[in-house]
C-alpha cells in the first residue's frame, strides 16, 4: 500500500526568496533539451488503435 502523500512545506525566508528567482529565471539550454528528449520519448510510446 502506498505511503500518504505529506503536506507541501511553507517557504519563508530567504529560502522563499531564493525559489521565485530560480523560478523566474527562463529556462537554460540544457533544460530544454531535456524537455525536448521526454516530448520525444512520450511520442515514441503513443499507442495508435485502429478501429
């Protein structure tokens, strides 16, 4: 049986802060590419049913 899920923690702080930067900044190279990887592989696993 699977464990439940525990609540998303608050961020305060400097700790808040330091996320909406990260959050803010657009994403780097290597961060699309590898979002161009999973399209790629989502598309490779699409199941196509002829009816």
């Amino acid at each position: 049986m699977a464990r439940p899920i525990k609540p998303t923690p608050t961020l305060t702080g400097e700790t808040a802060i330091a996320f909406l930067k990260e959050m803010n900044e657009p994403p780097t190279k290597e961060e699309l590419e590898f979002a161009e990887e999973v399209k790629k592989a989502r598309e490779k696993r699409t199941v196509h049913f002829k009816p």
